[in-house]
C-alpha cells in the first residue's frame, strides 16, 4: 500500500538523518567556496519576502579583507546580476569571535509554468503526470513521469513517484538522495508486479540560473533560447526497476526568457515523420512565437495532433518560462 512506501522513505530518513544536511545547497555553497580557498563554518539561506539573502558565518581574516577579496567575487560571478554585500559583523570591529556577512543577490528568477495532459484514445485516464513547485531555499523544480501502460493504474504509480519525490525534496533532501530513496520507495510499492514509471526532473537554482536536467528513462527535453532549440537527451532505466539505478544528468546555464520544454514519449510518438521526430519536434518548438508558457505547451500539443491520425499513448507536455524577478 501507498501507506508502506510512506514508511519505508520515513525509516530511511531516519536511519541517514544524521548525515543529511537541513540545506542541501547551502552545503554545495560551501564546497565551491572550499574549492576558491575560501573556508567558511556555516551558510544560512533565509527567505526574507522579496528573495533570498545568504548568511556566511567564518573565522575571522585578521585584517586579509577575504570577505571583498574573495568571497564578493565569488557571489558576484555566481549569481544572475551580482550580489550587494553587508558585513554584518566585523571582528575588526565589533572584537567578537565570528565573521558575519549577509549577501544579497541583486536579481532572482522565477519560473511560470503551462501543462497540457491527455489520454490515449478511448482511455478514460492519463498515466502521465506531472508536478513543479519552488523551494524554501530557492530552487524550482519542474517533474514529469509516465507511468507504465495505461488507464488508472499508470496514473496511480506516477502520481505516487511524484509525490514521493516532492516530499523527499521539501523535507531537506538532496536531488541525489531523494533519487535514491524514491527509487528504493517504488520498487517496495511495484513489489509482486511488473510496474514502474519514468522520472524527468528540471531543477533550476533561482540565484545562479544553473540548471540540472535529470532523466531516468524520460525522452528528450528542450531549451528554447530565443529562435534556437537545445535538445538534452537522456536515456537510463526508469524508477523502480531495479536497485542503484544511474539517472543522465546534465547541467546547463539557463538565462531569463529561456523556455524549458519537456514532454512525455507519447508525444514523441505521435509525430508524424518519415525522418527524424525529434528534428521535426525542435522545427515545431521553433514555430511557436508565444512566451505564454500555457499556450506555448497547448499549441504544441495542437500541432502534434494536426499530423496525427490517433492518440497512441498518453501526452503530457510540461513548459517553464523563465523571468527576471528583481530584489
């Protein structure tokens, strides 16, 4: 039952808690700094309404000045627009024991989102899902999954990984971990059949624009950057077919007006091609001149079912426009 699998994932968060870090990405945060030389003891992300600022606590620099001297340049380099920086405690200064900074970034992205889902012909239910929501600290992710044949029994297994995986990401895990874990979950809930489902994560960190496309057993996505059309391929077994699985992971800069497509096999499928299908794919993402996420996935699926005799599977198509969103 969905209840076993909510226990299992919940016995294993217990059993790694003390190796899980409560910000995943604060702790990526200090690994880059660690590589610039720049050591520092705690980074704290905080959501102050408008956007996110970053708290770096560190030993003091005894008059080194690291603070502008590496680390501003550092953050000024890593975010979309730069970063303003408040030393909010000085040692130099104040004669206490920690460094205190606040870095605030001065622009941020946001993601809209458009979804367009339907069935195979004569089906009553779509086994595609899909789910996308933005982080406390600032990351955004977009997830398609398709879950094995059709009907209501498909849908089930793919809206459980979903959620499965969400409640993974929002309860402090990172992308690799929840992975783990939600593969581990799905092979307990497909236990005694045949049943698995494809995984198609966009992460987006909203700060640095760098994105991570994570595919396991997902079709091709796209980047629509202006007039031109980015396909990232992926392949990898889907979620739940056996242990260790090895997702394709891609990372790309994402600026804003950049538009993330992804889709489900049925609509690759459904296109008709004596060629390519995804070259012919691109030339119909390339057509499309709407920056409206919303329309821009609906007349996608328009235009794939205008050279389609039927619905051989179901369709989902997932759009993200990303924007500028100033501090």
């Amino acid at each position: 039952s969905f209840e076993k699998v909510k226990h299992f994932a919940s016995c294993l968060k217990m059993l790694a808690k003390k190796g899980i870090d409560e910000n995943r990405y604060a702790e990526d945060l200090k690994e880059e700094l660690s590589k610039e030389g720049i050591n520092v003891e705690n980074i704290i992300i905080a959501d102050e309404g408008k956007g996110y600022s970053y708290y770096i606590i560190k030993r003091p620099c005894m008059g080194n000045r690291t603070c502008e001297v590496k680390i501003m340049p550092f953050f000024e380099n890593a975010f979309i627009k730069g970063a303003d920086m408040l030393k909010v405690d000085c040692p130099l200064r104040s004669g206490k024991e920690k460094c205190r900074i606040k870095i605030v970034p001065r622009s941020f992205l946001s993601v809209a989102v458009g979804y367009v889902n339907i069935p195979k012909e004569g089906a009553s239910f779509s086994g595609d899902s899909a789910t996308f929501f933005e982080t406390v600290g600032g990351q955004y992710y977009m997830a398609l999954s398709d879950g094995m044949g059709v009907g209501e029994k498909a849908r089930n297994h793919s809206e459980k990984t979903l959620l499965i995986f969400e409640n993974l990401i929002e309860s402090g895990y990172g992308l690799e971990d929840a992975i783990r874990i939600l593969n581990s979950a799905m092979q307990v809930y497909g236990s005694g059949g045949d049943s698995f489902s494809t995984l198609d994560i966009t992460f987006i960190d909203l700060s640095s624009g760098m994105a991570e496309f994570v595919k396991a057993g997902a079709v091709s996505s796209f980047i629509k950057r202006k007039d031109k059309v980015e396909s990232l391929r992926g392949s990898a077994l889907p979620i739940g077919v056996m242990d260790g699985i090895n997702p394709v992971r891609i990372r790309k800069k994402l600026i804003p007006q950049d538009m993330v497509i992804m889709v489900t096999d049925g609509v690759m499928d459904s296109i008709k091609s004596e060629g390519d299908k995804e070259e012919k794919f691109i030339k119909i993402i390339e057509s499309i001149k709407t920056t409206n996420p919303q329309e821009f996935a609906e007349k996608i699926l328009k235009k794939v079912l205008e050279g389609s005799e039927e619905k051989r599977d179901d369709m989902a198509i997932l759009v993200g426009l990303v924007w500028e969103r100033k501090n």
